[in-house]
C-alpha cells in the first residue's frame, strides 16, 4: 500500500525527463499507473464488502512516534478507487485536451503528484500523516489553479483557494493536536474506539470546531464557498479531477472517517445539517445564476459538497447509507459534465453557456453523454444520481433535528438543480444553432472515454443499484456508523413521500428552467448582495493584511542600519537587563586578580576606543579601531589562547586591509549627526556596555555546571589524536557548528561580490560619480 | 589608490609570497596539536595573495590564481562536507572522526584523518572568500 501512495510521487518526478522521450502520447502511459492503482483497489472489493478492513505500518520517524499507517476500509476504498479511476481518465483526457501546450510536463507532474498526496490523505490512519497529505493537496491544487500563470486572474485565484484552504488548515492542526491529546493517541483507528470518552471531555467543542474550520474550508461550505469557482481558472481537467470530484471532497471525508470519533452529539449535528444545508441551497442558487458552464457546474458542486456535509452531520443510518450514494453519484456525474465541458470549451470555443446552442448536430456524442449524467446530476430515474437524491429525502425527513427546514431546502434545491441541469446539457445542444467562435465538431476519443464511462457507470449503477450497494455503500456507511450497516440500494422504493418530493421538485425544476432568462433576471437583480458578501469580506482581509504589512515593515525595515542596531541592543539590554534586576540575587566577583600591565592594555583599549569616536580623519578612526583589535589580541595572548590571538591579529590586518580598499570609494568624512543624537548613541552603546561587564561578573561569580573544558582537555588525546583543543574543537567536537560557519563565511563573501557586481537601486553608482571620487 | 609597479613592493612580494603560503601550510597541518588550524592557515595565505595583489594588481593576481577564488570556496565547502561521509561508511553517526595510518616507503608512517579533510576544507573556504571579497572591492577600484 505504500507503494501504491508513493508511486505517483515517483512517476511525477520522472515525468520531466519521460514526456519529452516519449512525445505527444505521454499522457496515455501515464494514465496507466492510476489505471493500474485502480485495479489495485479494486482487488479489496470483495474482503471490505465482506467487512473486513486492512491497515499496515512503516516506522517513519521513531524517534517522535511518527508511523506511517495506512488504513483501508469501506470510506477510504470508495475515495481510492474515485481517486486513481477518476485520476485515469483525466490524465489521458488532458493529453488530447492539453495537446500542443508546451507547458504539459507541468500538468503531469502536478497531477500525478495530487493524486499521490489525495490518496495518501485517504488512506493515512495517522492524524499527523493525514495532516501533511492534506497540505500537499492544497499546495498542489494551488499550483493547478494558477497553471496559466502568466494570467492575473488565475494567480489570484490560486492564491485565494490556498489562502482559504490553507487557514482553515492551520485550524484543523490545531484541531488535531487537540484530538490527539484528548483522545491519547494519533492513530485514527485507535481514535475511533475512543469516541465516547472525546465527546464527554471539555475541549470537545473547541476542537470540534477548529476540526469542522477546517473541514468547511476546504470542501467550500458557505461562508468560504467563494473560493472554489474562482479555482474554475485551472484547466477544466483539474476542475474535474480536484476540485469537483476528488479533493474538495476531502473535508467531507474528514467529517465522515472522524464520525464515530466525534458526530451524533448536539452541537455536530445542528453545526454540520445547517451548515450544509445552507451550503446547498446556495450553491443551487448560485448554480442557476450563473451562465459559464464551467461556474454552473462549480456551485452544482458546492451544492453537492453541502448535501454530503449536512448528510454527516444528521448521522442516522438512513443518512450515512445516502452519504456513500449520494458521492459516488456526484463523483461519476459531475466527473462527466466538467469533462464534457472541456469538450465544448476545446471544440466550440467558448465557456458561455448563451453563447452555445444546437451543438448536438457537430458533437453528437458529447450530447448524449452529456444528457445521461445531467439526468443523474437532476436527479431523475434511471440514474444513480436518482437513487442518491431519493436516499438524501428520505434521510432528510427523518433528521434527528431541524427536519422540516432541511427537507424543505433539499426540495428547494432539488428544483434548482434541475434547472441548472437543464442549463448544462439542454441549452449548448438544442436550440436554434449559435455562431460559436470555432466551428465545432466532436472531441477526439481520448477525451471522450472518460465521460462515456463516467456516464455509463452511472446508468449502470441506476439500473443495478446493488452491485455498489451491497458492497462498496454498505462498507462506506459502516465506517461512518463505526460498526456493519447493511444498505439496500433500489431504484423504486415505491410510492412515498420522498418520491413525491422528488416529483415536485422536477416539475418545479422544469418550470425554472423553462423561465431561465427571467429568473435570472431576477436573481441578478440581487448581486449587489454580494458587496456585502464573504468574498468581499475576505478581499478586505487580504488588503488589511498587506497595508499593515507596509506599515510594519516601514517602521521596522527602515533602511538605516543604526536604527537597527538600537532596537537590536535596546531589546537585549531591555530583556536582559530586566531578567537581571529581577530575578538575579547573588553578587558580583569582586576582588579580581589584576595584574599592572592588564591595567596598561585595558587602558590602551579604551583610549582607542573614545579615540576612533571622536577623532575626525577617517584613516585615524580604521587605525584606532585597528588597535583596539590588537590589544584585544594582546589579551588572548595573555590568558594563553595563541589559537584566537593569531587569529585575531590576522583578521585585524585584513579588516584594515578591506577599510583601506573601501576607503577611497566612501564621501568626505562628515558629521551627519547632531550633538543631541549621538549622545542618545552613546547613551545606548554604554547601556550595553554596562549590561556586558555586569554578565561578565556574574559569569565569573558563578558556576551553574561543571564547565566541559576538563572533558575537552581530557578526551583531546586520546578520543581526537590532538594536542591542541582548539583545533580538536573547531575541526571534530563541533565540527557541525564549523561547517556552519564556513558556510556563513562563503555566504558573506558571495554577498559582497553581489553587491559589487550587480549594482542596483536608488544608490546604484554611474560611472559620472567614479569620476567624481 | 596602491600603484602597482613599486620595485620594492614586488620584489618583495616575489619572495615572501611562496613563503607565506609555504608557512601556511605549515600552519595548516601542525594545527591539530599546536596553535594553527584551517582558519588561520587560510587567513595566512588570503595575506600573501593580498600583498601579491597590492603589488601586481588585478589581472595579474587572477592569472596566478589561475581558478575563481568563488570556486576555491565552493570547492572548500564540498570538502568539508564530504569530509562527514566517511564516518557513515564506518557505521558511526556523521562527522564522527575517522583516522588512517598507511605507511608510506621511505617517509613512514603518516596520519590521515576525516578532520584533516575538514580542515583542508576550512582553508580553501577562507581563502576563497577572502579573495572573493578583496578582488571584488579591488576591481571595483580599478
């Protein structure tokens, strides 16, 4: 199982050196590795119908406890086998639909790469594992919706589903670690059994909340629907792979695999039904307003994403039973339409559905494929996507609360699907024929295998609604419910009230659509709600954010370096001084042991010192400077540290060396500064003067632990073959810290050939001032 | 500006060059157990090319040179970096010190060592960035 997640992070590594050996047909090769993972999964049908489930575990870091564990089980086999099918069809869709984009490699790696983390997600049976699945997801997806990045509105796009998705992200971590620390343990399966101990602890809420923050996000429920169809920028590939059929659904895989751990209380119950609820009617709403076919299908799928999230919170039998139809159903239909959207879009030219019409002559088997799963995405017989809704409205009828509200806005979205169905698969092909900007005609094969089957499957699973039922729906609702759910699926569960529901909603459906001008007409008529509406809410964060940015960044990056060496030393004097008034009782060294001629270099020191403060040639202030470096190195010497004194020495010579060399490129030496400001530098720099003297003497004061020079001299010999513990020191006990040194010292100096080299910006030098100097 | 072309400077330079760096290697490998080690070696060394630079300018220092002193850097830094490998193919944990003793005919026995690597690699780092810097600052001079 671990090689069936790591293969497409393998496969996508190695695409960019494959598709230019292999050409213009890469993308059918790479379609079999999901092909092939499907197959894989397919192998589990029959022992998870049968209720067993499979887990296996890797040591990955052992000494956090970190596993790497996998679990299959009903839920995770059903977000499988969607996740490598789907991912097979869209990879070899995309090589006919990408045909001729240089920019292919691209798509492939990323694709590959989400399917790998999207699987990984599912099947993680570690919270921490699932965690990091779920941001590589978030991270591709950005990267797929701005893979036309050269364009300003799919950049901003990009950057809103990652900002969405990735705060409520930040949430669920949270949400995580409290569950993990709640629940003992970041094993899911073990989580699992522990569900009613969660419920009755005092952090239930808060990481109930923090988890749904995150679920909500991510699976677009309203207020953070917005993002999802702006993320329509991404090749319609990728909006019929990410965000319609797979990762958008992961917030509701979040919700159901954590069910038996944390649903059935009051608080998941009403947040996640109203939640949804809401969510769905208006994505339905938004579905029917909008007239790009790609927008249609992206609130469709809001919608979709509200009815699964409110079917988690209501948590009855019924309801888990009609989670697992109601996925499979949505991934197969709205798989197909988005397909069948690019098909148009490549053939016909254009995204507007008014724009379409009397396309079925050019394209006739795009509209029959496209009127099989709009049937299934309305809702009507003998489609799965019937058997879904029927099971949804009988769910809904018998929620635990709120009953009445959520069947009446499931029968109120049921009527606004329709329309859009009818918007999505009546208008482009019916009609009076429209000039189109390309002359259309059918789709190769390669994009049309994957809606054919996709709408198949869906007739299939309509007219024999047992053969998913008995098996794959019942292992998903029993993972929901935490123990064996038999689910039996049927397309005529006889003359009942969810049935008259459904009825009523397609006569209302139909009446909609055959008003679409007008009721479209009338609901934009309200746009200017959205003014007032999340995602203006969130442009308003996002511009708050970076205008206090600015102003951070302009009081703190200010350009001066002498302000930042006062706050710098101001902190450290603050911090540390303060900790020392405060909390430090003991004394200081006194009577030190101080021979005459320390006295004398002392001395020396501060004379240079005040020497190259006030001195007004320049050379004089590099010669004083250079002394104070010497008789610093007079006192290594003194103390028997020859190692540092070379050292010292050498460095001092060079530095002098480098002055003398800057010297002649530097302005007349001037007073930039008033008597009153360098006073405050002075005042400052004393500060720090006294708060080093006074750790020193403390230092010298106190001995907290035993100091390691006796281990150091010690070991020299015989542990490191060296006489001389500096060396052994800087070249084997902290050889680690050395490298990082050196590697400081190299960064240093390609700083400075940077900054030589490639002169810019205001302070850019032109050669009129060479000449000057 | 320094000229270059000073007589005393160059002749010199001529001479004390080949010992500086003579002597910096002598620093360079009698480090481990008295006062000495990569640092110094390479600051000793940077010195010569320096004075060599004052007194024949820049063209002529990178002639000597013969390498971009950015590569004799980046070619430190691998050293020491390689010089943390060893110790895995022993089985102990990376940057632990691994020491060899072939012997050699007519000279005897020597000894060879992971931080003696390091240490090479120190030295070239130095002397590279030194040199980076200086001929850097020295050409935008010219």
């Amino acid at each position: 199982m671990l090689a069936a997640v790591l293969s497409g992070f393998c496969l996508a590594a190695l695409v960019p050196w494959l598709q230019p050996r292999l050409g213009a047909r890469a993308g059918w090769l790479f379609a079999l590795l999901p092909a092939g993972l499907t197959a894989y999964f397919a192998t589990f049908l029959p022992a998870v119908a049968a209720g067993e489930t499979f887990r296996v575990s890797y040591p990955w870091v052992p000494g956090l406890d970190l596993e790497l564990a996998f679990y299959l089980d009903g839920l995770a086999l059903l977000f499988a086998l969607l996740i490598s099918g789907i991912g097979a069809l869209v990879t070899l869709y995309a090589s006919d639909y990408l045909a001729g984009d240089a920019r292919q490699p691209r798509f492939y790696v990323l694709i590959l790469a989400f399917m790998a983390s999207m699987l990984g997600l599912v099947l993680s049976d570690n919270l921490i594992a699932l965690f990091i699945f779920w941001e590589l997801t978030s991270i591709t997806s950005y990267l797929l919706i701005g893979y036309d990045h050269e364009a300003a509105f799919a950049r901003r796009a990009a950057l809103q589903g990652l900002v969405v998705t990735v705060g409520g992200g930040l949430a669920l971590l949270a949400g995580f670690l409290l569950l993990g620390t709640v629940g003992g343990s970041y094993t899911l399966t073990e989580l699992l059994q522990h569900g009613e101990a969660i419920r009755a602890h005092d952090y239930y809420l808060p990481l109930l909340l923090l988890v749904l923050a995150g679920a909500f996000t991510k699976s677009a429920q309203v207020p953070f629907h917005f993002w999802l169809p702006n993320a329509m920028a991404a090749p319609t590939p990728v909006s019929a792979y990410l965000h319609s059929a797979t990762m958008v659904k992961a917030g509701v895989y979040l919700l159901a695999r954590l069910h038996p751990a944390l649903g059935g209380t009051e608080a998941w119950i009403l947040l996640c039904s109203l939640f949804g609820g809401v969510t769905m009617l208006t994505g339905a709403y938004l579905a029917v307003r909008s007239t790009g076919i790609k927008w249609v299908l992206a609130y469709s799928t809001v919608m979709a994403l509200g009815t699964l999230t409110m079917l988690a919170g209501i948590g009855t039998e019924k309801a888990m039973i009609a989670f697992g139809a109601f996925l499979l159903g949505h991934s197969l239909y709205k798989g197909a339409l988005f397909l069948v959207a690019g098909a148009l879009d490549h053939e016909a030219g254009t995204k507007d559905i008014l724009e379409m019409g009397g396309l079925r002559r050019a394209m006739p088997i795009t509209a029959v494929l496209a009127a099989v799963s709009a049937l299934s995405l309305a809702g009507l017989p003998p489609l799965f996507g019937f058997i879904g809704k029927e099971l949804m409205l009988g769910a809904v009828l018998n929620a635990p609360f709120l009953a009445p509200l959520l069947t009446a806005m499931a029968v109120a979205t049921g009527a606004l699907v329709v329309a859009a169905a009818g918007a999505v698969a009546v208008r482009p092909f019916f009609g009076p024929p429209a000039r189109t900007p390309k002359t259309p005609h059918e789709a190769p094969w390669g994009m049309l295998a994957g809606p054919a089957l996709l709408s198949a499957l869906s007739l299939l699973f309509g007219l024999a609604p047992g053969l998913p039922g008995e098996g794959l729906i019942s292992a998903t609702a029993a993972s929901l419910a935490g123990e064996p759910v038999h689910a039996h699926l049927a397309l005529w569960h006889g003359l009942n009230l969810p049935l008259a529901l459904s009825a009523l909603a397609v006569a209302a459906g139909v009446l909609l659509y055959s008003q679409w001008g007008r009721v479209r007409g009338a609901m934009n008529r309200l746009e200017a709600l959205d003014a007032r509406g999340p995602e203006a809410g969130y442009e308003r964060l996002m511009a708050a954010t970076t205008r206090l940015a600015e102003r951070l960044t302009r009081i703190l990056q200010n350009g001066y370096l002498r302000s930042y060496i006062t706050t710098t030393v101001l902190t450290l004097v603050g911090l540390v001084g303060y900790t020392l008034l405060t909390r430090y009782e003991g004394g200081f060294a006194g009577g030190l042991d101080v021979r005459f001629y320390e006295w004398v270099i002392a001395g020396l020191l501060v004379a240079a010192a005040l020497f190259a403060c006030s001195t007004r040639s320049r050379l004089g202030a590099v010669a004083s400077v250079g002394v104070v470096g010497f008789a610093v190195a007079l006192f290594f010497i003194l103390f028997s540290a020859p190692d540092l004194s070379i050292t010292q020495i050498l460095v001092e010579t060079l530095t002098v060396i480098l002055l003398v060399l800057v010297l002649f490129k530097l302005p007349d030496f001037m007073s930039f500064s008033t008597p009153r400001q360098r006073l405050r530098d002075g005042a400052v720099a004393g500060l720090l003067g006294v708060l080093v003297t006074a750790l020193l003497l403390i230092a010298v004061h106190y001995q907290f632990a035993e100091p390691i020079s006796a281990y150091h001299l010690a070991k020299s010999v015989p542990l490191a073959h060296g006489h001389n513990v500096v060396n052994v020191i800087i070249v084997d006990y902290r050889a680690l810290d050395t490298l990082g040194e050196i590697f400081v010292v190299a960064l240093a100096a390609i700083g400075v050939y940077a900054m030589i080299k490639y002169p810019g910006g205001p302070g850019h030098r032109t050669d009129e001032d060479e000449s000057a100097v | 500006m320094m000229q270059p072309g000073s007589l005393i400077l160059s002749t010199m330079t001529r001479l004390l060059l080949p010992l500086q760096l003579l002597f910096s290697v002598f620093m360079l490998l009698r480090g481990h157990d008295l006062p000495g080690g990569g640092f110094i070696a390479g600051l000793v060394a940077s010195a010569g090319f320096i004075l060599y630079l004052f007194a024949f300018g820049v063209a002529a220092t990178q002639a000597l040179l013969r390498i971009d002193p950015r590569e004799i850097a980046g070619a430190g830094l691998t050293l020491a970096v390689l010089s943390a490998l060893p110790a895995l193919l022993y089985g102990d944990p990376v940057f632990t010190a691994q020491w060899w003793h072939p012997s050699l005919p007519l000279i005897g026995e020597i000894k060879l060592s992971s931080p003696l690597l390091f240490d090479i690699g120190v030295y070239l780092t130095v002397i590279g960035s030194m040199l980076t810097i200086v001929i850097s600052l020295a050409e935008a001079e010219e």
